[in-house]
C-alpha cells in the first residue's frame, strides 16, 4: 500500500469510528439529559463547565457555545478550581464534570468541596460507573467504543462524543429559551452575523467623501470629481435634488458614443432617477439591491435628500456577503 492508500484509508477510519460513536449517543438522550436541560433552563445560576485535560479543551468550547446562545456560563479548570478559583461558583451555579474516565485526581478532590456546598452537579462521563457517575446528581452518557487513535490512547473519538453532546445540551436550551437569530447577532456585534443584523447604511456612507455635481457641469469637472472622491461615481444634483449618477461606466460609454464630448454636461450622460437607499436601511440590504441590478454604488439619501454613497467594497471589506 503506497502513503497515498494508506493517508486515505486512515481518515476514512478516524471519519467512520467518530461518526459511529455520536450516532451512538442518540441513546443517551434520556431522561437524565431531559433533566439537565431543564435543570439548566430553570436555574437562576450560571453553568461551570470543567474537566481537565483534553476534556478541558471541550469544557472551554462548550462555555463558548453557551455563552453564545444565551446560557451564561464560566469554565472552571478542575486543577485550578482546587488551588483558589474555586471561589467564583455560586450557590445556584450549577456544575457540569466532563470526564472520560470518571476518575481523575482532581475530580475526585474537587467534587467533594461542592457536594458540600449543595451545588447540583452533572456528569458528562465515558464511564457510569465511575467515582464521578456515582456522586454526580444526572449523568450524561458519552462512552465510546474506542478511541481513533489506532493504539486507542489519544483522545479523539471521546472528545468528539463529549463536544457533540455539550453542542446537543445548548441548542436544547436555545430552542426553550425561543433564542433568535436576532437574540443571537447581539451576542456576536463584531461578526459578520451581527453587521449583517445591525449595520446600517450610514455607519459605511458617512465614513465616503460626498460626490456631486450639478446638472449643467461640464463633462471635465465631473470626470475630476469622480476622480478625486474615489467612489467611481458622482451624484447629479439640480436645484439641490438628486436627479441622477455618472459612473466610470456611464464615461466610457460616452467616449464610445462621443467622438468631441467637450460641450457635454453631466445631465447628458447621467443615468436618470438611480436607485437609492435610505440611510437607516441595513447594509445586507443595500448590498441585495447592488447584487439584483449589477451595481457597486448607491446614493445614500436621508428624508429624500442625497447625503452620500455606499460602495459595494465598504460591505466587502466589513466581512459581509
């Protein structure tokens, strides 16, 4: 068998041991993992995720996941928790273990300590019957056959079964909480999903120069202002009103049509009554109107009056698409 072979033959093994294992788990979707949805649904706490190890790896992801979906949520390394951290759990947190083996030292110091303090705790475990199993108040069962690893040690397949279902238990509370795609945005400003549901018109245009001529300009004065703002048009104003635009296409097709275009003025090249956008209009929807009409600009207007442009590589540059 030549690497090549033997590259594709070892994914597909990792790819199909892994998909075996989260199929497994539909299994555990029972009536402990009912309860500790709920639990965490009614709680007037926070969740504290921990574990430790590579199990701490998927406790900082599941936090993340929770936090983002509207469950407030802390990580707590099992090993710092028992050396001073274990300060920031409250009385109503409520505390998820992750652990493949159920085992480890720490877990079994740290467990103690908020039985003690009457914290309600919950397993998710690869071993029910374990130390942790036994002393947890619900178990989540997460047991895998066997790791990918082809000397079953490395943790791959278990964390795989854990991450799937921390990502099952927040989407569960996302459903009963009616979390929207707008609830969502606000925890995400700075991400394109939070600009394609915030972002205005004017948050973009008002960075622009404003470009405009009048009607009757001669065509050199509106090539230098088309030139010096930069935007690849100039809106055409008479009596103050937007009236039309002259784009850089609208030129060359005049230098096309035109052989002496020196007595030409931007009213007999503009392309009359342009779509405009308000300035209050969200930018995902200015960048729709450029898409449908083949455009890269639009004249910003505010309670009917031209104030500026928006330029398709202002949406671009802010990561929307």
């Amino acid at each position: 068998m030549n690497n090549n072979d033997k590259i594709r033959n070892t994914a597909i093994s990792v790819i199909t041991d892994e998909y075996m294992a989260v199929k497994n788990l539909i299994k555990s979707v029972n009536d402990d993992f009912i309860k500790s949805v709920k639990l965490i649904f009614e709680s007037k706490g926070r969740v504290i995720v921990t574990g430790i190890g590579k199990s701490a790896n998927i406790a900082q992801k599941m936090v993340a996941t929770f936090n983002s979906t509207g469950t407030p949520s802390i990580f707590l390394h099992a090993a710092d928790a028992i050396h001073g951290d274990l300060g920031l759990v409250t009385k109503d947190d409520i505390l998820i273990a992750i652990s493949k083996s159920g085992e480890t030292p720490e877990i079994k110091v740290l467990i103690p300590l908020l039985k003690a303090r009457k914290n309600k705790i919950i397993a998710l475990v690869g071993n029910t019957k374990s130390y942790l199993a036994h002393q947890a108040d619900y178990i989540l069962d997460a047991t895998v056959e066997k790791e990918a690893c082809p000397n079953n040690l490395a943790p791959t397949t278990s964390t795989t079964a854990q991450l799937v279902m921390g990502d099952a238990i927040a989407i569960s509370l996302l459903e009963l909480k009616g979390f929207s795609a707008t609830d969502f945005a606000k925890f995400h400003p700075g991400g394109s999903i939070g600009k394609r549901m915030f972002m205005r018109v004017i948050d973009l245009a008002e960075n622009n120069q404003v470009p405009s001529v009048d009607a009757n300009e001669p065509i050199s004065k509106v090539i230098i202002e088309i030139s010096s703002k930069r935007l690849g048009t100039t809106a055409v104003l008479e009596n103050g009103r937007l009236t039309g635009v002259v784009t850089d296409g609208d030129l060359r097709r005049m230098i096309e049509k035109y052989a002496d275009f020196s007595k030409l003025v931007a009213r007999d090249i503009m392309t009359n009554n342009p779509l405009t956008i308000d300035k209050n209009e969200l930018v995902v929807n200015a960048l729709s109107l450029m898409r449908e009409n083949n455009i890269t600009q639009l004249p910003v207007i505010d309670d009917g009056n031209y104030i500026g442009v928006i330029h398709l590589h202002d949406i671009l540059k802010e990561g929307i698409f």
